[in-house]
C-alpha cells in the first residue's frame, strides 16, 4: 500500500526534493552547468556578433545562436531520458541545477555592505549579479539595482522555472533556463538593444507573456492587491520590456518603495521609468525584500503541492 501511495505521487516527491534541495544547498560555481552554458554563449556571441553588420544579418546570426547550441543540449538531454532507468529522477535533477537562488546570498552581503558604508566592495559584488554598469551609482543606485535584479532573476530563475516545468517537463524548463544564461551572458557584452539579442528577447517575452501576468496577479492577492493594480495601470504596463514592468510593480507596491528608473550599459544611457512613488529604496529595503521573497517561495510551494494532491485525489 506504501508503495503504490510513494508512486502515485513520485512525480510531487521528486519535485519537492529538487525545489527544496536548490533552496537548500549551495553549488559551487566551479562545477556549476549554469557557469559552463553562460561561458559558451559568450565566445559564441564574440565569434558570431558583427556591431557593424546589417540588422538582417544581426537578426539571423543571433537566432542561430541561441537556437542551434539550445537544440543540441536538448536532444542530448531527451536521448540521455530515453535511455535512462529513472527519467522521472533525470527530470529533477535537471530541475535542481535549473533552479538559482544564488543572487540572494549576493543581495544579503551587499545589505550588510552599505549598513557598514562600504559602497566600492557594495558595487563589487552588485556588479556580478547585473549587467549595468556600476561604477557610479550612489547608495541609493545601488540599493535600487539590486532591489531591481532581486525581483526579476528571482521571478525567472526560481518561479517561472518550476511553472515551465510543471507545464512541459524538465526539456521545457531547461529551454527558458538556457534562454535566460544567454540573454544575461549577451547583454554583459553588448548593448540590450542591438539587433543581435532581438531574436532572443522576442522569444522570452512569449513564453513569460502569459504565466509572469498569472503569477503577479496571484501573489498581488497575498500582498497590496489594490496598489499593485494601481502601479500595474500607472506604470507597468508602459515599462520595457512589459514582464519586468509587471514583476517590479508587484514588487514595488508590496515594499512600498520606487523601483527600477534611468541605467547605463556600455557607458550609455538607457532612460526607462521609475515604478512607484514612495520613498527611494534604502539599505533596509534589501533585507525586507529577501524577506518578502522567502514568504513568497514557501507559500508558492504550499500552493502548489495542494493543487497537485486535489487533482490527484479528484482523479482517482
């Protein structure tokens, strides 16, 4: 009886270890398959990118990029699947190194950085968690980048992950993973408005276009759902790209402080708008967003382990 109870839900049980083990457990970055995929798009895009070339070339070769490296690890990965004993089991481990949290350890020393006013050691370490530059922001720059990266890489690299995974199984979910490695492994070379990334920024925005608005909207009910709204209105949905002007709303309205605002890449200024109108953010607000994000995760997971056990018992 055990048994059949254990395989009824392996598929939950092995979603709650890969989840929980990410959360958990710290990877060393020298092994790391995220530190391996974002070093071969970069010398793919330093040997593929032409600034000079036309838009038309820009746009083929930089599809061609991300496209074909993507396909050959996911066929790799499924002939890998098919041969395997326990390709439930291969799922999560997929899922695991999927699954990155590492930004907020990042964010924590940072706050502790600025409260002991160390802000050249604060840009330091901001500057590996971003692809703006940071050499001139103030304190309250810094707070406000790193607020900013917290609320987008925890979004796409923590939640939209496992939603891709629990939609269409480990290949899915690796595909948007390998996506967001060489979004962030281009824009550290190039600006994010080339024609080269286009292609692959067109593709994000999507596949996010539909679960970033379900989950803003679902955690909003657990938050400030009336200023989210109003910053959705407001803000959000003028921002560029509009996913991020969704997820900083939601974020901005639950620490009720202002978000996002002008950056520089490549030492040139790309204008954007700032998303609230409370207070600039502070050293403090740093802590009450790695806060915000720990609730968040748990009550995510609670969720969605009880909508997989309902559908699970209403189907048999």
């Amino acid at each position: 009886m055990l048994t059949e109870h254990l395989q009824a839900h392996m598929g939950l049980l092995i979603f709650l270890l890969a989840t929980l083990s990410a959360i958990g457990f710290r990877t060393s970055s020298l092994y790391h398959p995220n530190v391996v995929m974002t070093l071969l798009f970069t010398n793919l895009a330093q040997k593929v990118y032409r600034p000079k070339a036309p838009n038309r070339y820009q746009w083929l070769s930089g599809s061609l990029a991300f496209i074909l490296p993507m396909l050959t690890i996911l066929l790799i990965l499924a002939a890998l699947g098919y041969l395997s004993f326990y390709p439930q089991w291969l799922g999560g481990l997929v899922l695991f190194f999927c699954l990155d949290i590492q930004h907020e350890r990042r964010a924590k020393r940072i706050a502790i950085l600025l409260k002991q006013q160390q802000k050249a050691a604060a840009r330091q370490l901001l500057g590996a968690m971003v692809n703006r530059d940071v050499e001139k922001l103030s304190l309250m720059g810094i707070c406000k980048a790193c607020l900013d990266s917290l609320a987008l890489r925890g979004m796409r690299h923590f939640y939209l992950v496992m939603v891709f995974y629990l939609i269409g199984g480990p290949l899915l979910a690796l595909s948007y993973k390998l996506m967001l490695l060489c979004d962030h492994a281009w824009r550290s070379k190039m600006r994010p408005d080339t024609a080269f990334i286009k292609p692959l920024q067109l593709s994000l925005a999507i596949l996010e276009w539909l679960p970033v608005r379900l989950f803003v909207l679902m955690m909003a009910l657990t938050q400030n759902l009336g200023k989210t709204l109003h910053y959705l209105k407001h803000y959000g949905q003028f921002y560029r790209p509009a996913s991020s002007g969704w997820i900083l709303a939601l974020f901005a309205a639950s620490l009720n402080t202002q978000l996002a605002g002008p950056r520089f890449y490549q030492q040139q200024r790309f204008d954007n708008m700032r998303i609230g109108s409370d207070r600039p953010p502070e050293p403090e607000s740093i802590s009450l967003m790695l806060k915000l994000l720990a609730t968040m995760r748990w009550f995510f997971l609670c969720a969605l382990c009880l909508c997989w056990l309902t559908i699970n018992i209403l189907t048999h």
